[in-house]
C-alpha cells in the first residue's frame, strides 16, 4: 500500500499512525512513505526503518509492516484510498472524550517503535538533557499567521501567539535555569533573548540538513529532557508529552493558558489547555 502524508512531521506521523492501523487490518503491507517539509525525503533518512519493523511485529503476526523503497519492485503497489488524516481526528476525538488510550493502538505501538536512524541518533546524543529542561517555542512565520487565525475561536484564557520576552519571563518565574529550545527559525535571535536574561540556552538545527529531519531530532531531544514546555495546540508538542509519558517521564508543561507555564495531566491527549491540566489519562490494556 502506497501512502500520501500530508502537512508538518507530526501531522503526517498522526497519518502514519492511521496508515499502520488499516494495513494491520487488513493484512498488508506499507510501502515506506515519503516525508519532508522542503524537499521530498525517505522514512529512513529520519528512523531506523528495520528497528521499527522488529518493533512492530509483535502488533502485526510477526511479519514486517514496511517495504522499503530499494525492494518497491518486488510488490504490487496499491494507492491508499482512505481519509488517513481523517481517520486519526477520529480516533484521537473519541480518546479526548474518554479521557483513555489503550496501549495496543495504533498511537501509542507506532510512536513507541519510532527511533531515530544512527546519524540522527549521532546529532541528538550531542545534548546531554537528563538535567536539562526543554522548550518548544513557536514564532514561526507559518504559525503566526495560523495563529492570528485561530486566536478568534479559542478561550480568552488560550493565548496561541506569545511574545518571546513574555514567554522568557514565564520560564524564569518557572525554573530560569538552562534550557534548551526548539522552534523553526531564529534561532540565534532567541539564544540571544536568552542571554539578556542571564539564561543559559542551547539549540539544535542544521541547515543541511532537511527541514523534517531538525524537527525529528529535537522531537527526540525533548523526549530526554528533565521537563518538558510547550503548547497543546501543537502536535510537536502533544507527542512529546505523550511520548514522554509512555517512557515514564511524564513531567510535562504548558504555556499558553493563563499567563504561565502549568503542569498537564493528561500525557498530551488533549489539545484544549483547560482540558490538559484537568483531565488526567488513563492507559488501559
């Protein structure tokens, strides 16, 4: 089955999930999916695609789920048909309801087989983050413009756009020791905005290398990290936390509810700020 992942990483990794849940079904295979923001990139340029079939056999009889691009010929390749973006905004609505992900579903079997490939994994074991707290901080010029948008339909206690020195004054009322961010541009600017505060601040991007594959690398990195802070309007940032929570580190924040940095509660499941901080998940067998 060949597949069309649509949108930024996190928003294809959610189609993804869609993907590996029909091709269980139904006893298939999946031909590895491209990925990449600015340029078209392989799923093995970002994971290690044999370590994530050896982690999904137990979820699939045994067998691998992926075909690897090099061995396409081999296959008769079918198109995917099915809404894979609408599918998991179904799943994902019925589990916010329930407040309850079940351990074998797709979401959280296809998020834990994910590891970076060995150089990828090289960039990300440069930051040694145990210690260290992390931060997505998004200023992108796509996001602020998304933003302004949205800004309309939300609470008045939601603040989607924050300025950088607002958010820089919540992290100092929170912790103010070292940090390292991750957002899609400027970064020097916002080590910089750092600095002017007495805050120690680090980051990773590297402009060769493609756009998807920075933000898969410090996905990984904010999985590390002491605490980790960002928005629950982000998928980034949902998947984080919920990764983090399924590797029993779930000490996650959010920042964009009431002028503040708060703890959420329910391991990135819900997208709404109220709900993250009241409605604790249960993961169920």
């Amino acid at each position: 089955m060949e597949i069309n992942l649509t949108g930024g990483l996190n928003n294809k990794l959610f189609c993804f999930f869609s993907a590996c849940e029909i091709a269980i079904r139904h006893h298939t295979k999946i031909l590895e999916p491209k990925l990449g923001w600015k340029r078209k990139i392989l799923f093995s340029e970002i994971y290690d695609l044999d370590l994530f079939n050896a982690n999904m056999r137990p979820y699939n009889n045994g067998k691998d789920l992926l075909v690897q691009d090099t061995d396409k010929d081999k296959h008769e390749i079918v198109a995917n048909k099915q809404d894979l973006w609408g599918l998991s905004a179904r799943t994902i609505t019925k589990m916010r309801h329930e407040c309850t992900i079940s351990r074998k579903s797709s979401l959280t079997t296809v998020l834990s087989s994910l590891n970076l490939n060995k150089q990828n994994k090289t960039y990300a074991n440069q930051f040694k983050v145990e210690n260290t707290n992390s931060l997505q901080i998004r200023i992108e010029d796509d996001w602020v413009a998304y933003s302004k948008e949205k800004q309309k339909e939300i609470g008045e206690n939601e603040v989607l756009l924050i300025e950088l020195h607002d958010l820089i004054d919540y992290y100092m009322q929170f912790s103010g020791e070292s940090i390292f961010f991750t957002t899609g541009q400027n970064h020097q600017y916002v080590k910089n905005q750092f600095s002017s505060k007495n805050i120690n601040s680090d980051f990773f991007y590297d402009d060769c290398l493609e756009y998807e594959v920075n933000a898969a690398i410090n996905f990984e990195i904010c999985c590390r990290s002491k605490n980790f802070i960002g928005l629950t309007r982000s998928t980034f940032s949902n998947l984080v936390a919920l990764r983090r929570a399924l590797c029993n580190k779930d000490n996650s924040y959010i920042y964009n509810l009431n002028n503040k940095i708060i703890r959420r509660v329910d391991s990135g499941l819900q997208h709404i700020p109220g709900e993250a901080i009241s409605k604790p998940t249960n993961f169920s067998d």
